[in-house]
C-alpha cells in the first residue's frame, strides 16, 4: 500500500513554493491522490474532515460516481452535498479546578456524525445500515459481516488508537469515525485521514469502539447505487439544509450555540466583558488564556476541517459545483468562502501570534504532530509531540509569554476580528 508514500514530500515541496500553511498544501495536494492498489483498501483516499472522509469512501464503493467527471465525488464536493458548513461555539469554565476550555467547530451537523451520515446518504438515495451491539462477541460478529460487503465506518475514542498515542485523559471524549477496510488475524486495516491506512491492534480497536457509550459499538454501511443522483438537485437541496442550521438550528439543546448568531456573543465575550463568562475572568493569564488561545488556533486549523474552519474545502466545493452545473451563483458563493477561510485561518494566527516565540514554535509543534499522524509514523514520535505539547502549556502556566496589557490588546483585536466574521458568514448564508 505505497500509492501514498510520496505526499509528504509533495505537501513539503508546495509549502516551500507557495508560503502556505500546512493544512492548506495537505488539503491541495490529496484532492489529486490516487486510490490504493490494494484490493480492499483499493477505496481508501486521505483527507481532512473525518466523516466527510469517510463518506467519501462508503459513496466509492457503493459505485456513486460525479456524472461530470465518472470519477468518485471529491471531498471538497462530498462536503458540500452532505451539508456543507455548520458553526458551533463553547465554553467552559469549572471555577472550583480553575479549569476553562473552549471549541470552535465548523463542519455541519458536526455534533451528530450519525445524523450527519445518514441525511447524506437519504439525499443521495442510498440507505444506511447501522449496527449497534452491547457487548463485544456480537460487535465483532456485526463488523465481520459487514466487511463481507466492503468497507463501513466504525465510531471509536480516537484517544484510545494506538498510532494517534494522545494523552490518557483524553479517553472518554475523543468523538472520532473511521473507515474499516478489512480484519486480520490480530488486527484491524482502518483509514483514519491518513495518507495510508493504519493497522491498528483487533484488542485496541475493540475497546475504542466500547469506551464511548452513547456510540458503543456502532457501525454503518451503504447500500449500492442505482441511478446516479441528479447534481443539480442534490447540490440545491444540500445548500438549503445548510442555509437553514445556520440560522435556526434543529439542535434539541443548547440551540444558540448551533447557529451563527453564536459568533456574536462570543465577540461579545472576548473583549469588555466583565460578568462571569467575560475571558478577562475565564481565560486568565496562565493555563487558561494557553488553553482558549491554541484551542482557538487547533479547532480552526487542525482538527479535522482542512484549514480556515472548513470554509475553504466548502469554497473548493462550491467551485466545483459551479463549473459541472455552470451556475455562476455558486462561482460567487465560492468567492465569499475563500475570503471567510482567510478571516478564519487570520483569526486562528491572530490567536497565536508569530512575534512571540513560544506561541510560534507551538503552532510548529502542532504542524509537526499533524504531519506524524498524516505520514504513519511510529506512535512514539507521536507521543512525543503530545508530550511537548503538554511542556509548553504547563510552562505557559507558570510564565505567560505575554503581559497583562499584552492580553487585553490580543483580546480586543481577536474580538474585533471575530465580529468581522460574523458579519461575513451572515452576508454570505443571505
């Protein structure tokens, strides 16, 4: 399986070239990979957004198929018919540990990789199976006997795979999907973004099927294609759902922080904020104020949505659509994306900025991680990054590497930007 081998270096040359970020060359470079030559993985593409990955590869094999090219849909254009964009903003703040997180997610129906798969599919007149056991003989059975059709996606604790060796007190919380290709004798051939599949242990994947319970031991498949799906509809259809989450979401709880007005009130909360989830009091100078600022940086640029928050794959997607349906609307809709994936990718460096070292090297450390997980290399180097990761931000705990004033005009500018933002995903949804 060497269909891949040489993206690093290709991802590495077009960096050098172009000045651009790492997520954004990986993104440029695996849309034109081949496919394996193996013949159960012959379906397996890397990629950036994982159900969407994984969507992509279930379409593959069910013989769907994008009738302007007889080529397996791109992920740029599976993206956009699954839905598109979606936006998601949190915070927490746990005052007895001192302890403040925050998430920013942009994929739609990111909170619900079921929903997400199974309204995808439904437009796409497939049907989904979906597979859930209790216990572990009959989960087994359940992923031997859908192999016997070709690959399905499994939901596991990503925190509990081997080769992505992350920190233990991840597990529990790490909401992932991959693509199963195949079982060996002792272990399972799984894609996983990557630019091959992974080999993970039968034991381990096991028990990062179990660890989550609300998702224990699920599997889903799809059935094979009839008629190919009219574009123009699918693409229509896809773009109204997406227009309607992000005004109104159909989220049962927390619905205000599914929707776009949620961008607001976070700005809101960045700057000028004195009551209780203001960031002057949440995100103090210390662990707290290194914890909202990378996560700010990782959940728009790292975490699964191909740089800039997934706008620019969208805009990738809407390009696409554009030119095999010859809409020139969806050529301007492209346009208004790209330059929201520059705002994005904009605020995630404003969050860690350049001029200040440490906050450079960790942006570097975490490209560097990505980059290890991409290739395949061996979990221990992996391990090592996470532990550098964890270094940096107990050191930034004992000595910020910026002062008060600094703080508070990083915090002004950030919210300054963020307001901006809101004002362009509003004018680009109408």
């Amino acid at each position: 399986m060497t269909a891949h081998k040489h993206l690093k270096q290709l991802v590495r040359a077009r960096m050098e070239k172009t000045g651009e970020t790492y997520t954004t060359a990986r993104r440029h470079i695996i849309k034109d990979a081949p496919a394996s030559t193996d013949a159960d993985t012959r379906w397996h593409f890397p990629g950036n957004v994982p159900a969407t990955t994984a969507l992509r590869v279930l379409l593959a094999q069910a013989g769907v198929r994008d009738p302007h090219t007889g080529q397996p849909f791109s992920e740029a254009m599976t993206f956009v018919l699954a839905g598109g964009i979606g936006i998601g903003v949190f915070q927490f703040y746990y005052e007895k540990e001192d302890f403040a997180s925050f998430f920013v997610s942009g994929r739609h129906s990111w909170q619900d990789d079921l929903v997400y798969l199974q309204k995808a599919a439904a437009r796409l007149r497939l049907t989904a199976e979906v597979k859930e056991a209790t216990g572990a003989k009959v989960a087994d059975t359940q992923l031997r006997e859908t192999l016997q059709r070709g690959p399905c996606v499994a939901w596991v604790d990503m925190a509990l795979l081997p080769h992505r060796a992350m920190p233990a007190y991840y597990q529990g919380g790490g909401y992932h999907v991959v693509t199963v290709y195949r079982i060996d004798s002792d272990s399972v051939l799984i894609g996983d973004l990557g630019d091959e599949p992974v080999a993970v242990p039968l034991a381990d994947f096991a028990a990062a099927r179990a660890r989550i319970k609300k998702q224990k031991h699920r599997l889903l498949s799809l059935s094979p294609a009839g008629k190919r799906p009219d574009v123009t509809n699918l693409v229509t259809d896809a773009l109204e759902e997406c227009r309607k989450e992000l005004g109104k979401s159909s989220a049962k709880s927390m619905r205000g922080n599914f929707q776009l007005d949620v961008l607001k009130t976070w700005a809101d909360r960045l700057h000028g904020d004195a009551g209780k989830d203001g960031w002057a009091r949440v995100f103090k100078p210390g662990v707290n104020l290194w914890r909202g600022l990378t996560s700010i940086y990782d959940f728009i640029e790292n975490y699964g949505t191909g740089g800039a928050l997934c706008r620019s794959l969208f805009a990738e997607g809407l390009t696409e659509a554009a030119a095999s349906l010859g809409d020139d609307r969806l050529a301007a809709l492209a346009k208004r994306y790209t330059d929201l994936g520059r705002q994005w990718s904009e605020l995630a460096d404003t969050a860690m900025p350049e001029g200040v070292p440490v906050m450079r090297a960790a942006k570097k450390l975490r490209v560097q991680r990505g980059e290890l997980l991409h290739s395949g290399a061996a979990p221990d180097k992996v391990r090592a990054a996470w532990e550098k990761i964890e270094e940096q931000q107990r050191a930034a705990g004992e000595c910020f590497p910026l002062k008060e004033a600094q703080c508070d005009e990083l915090r002004a500018e950030l919210q300054a930007q963020v307001r901006a933002i809101y004002e362009a995903e509003v004018a680009a949804v109408a």
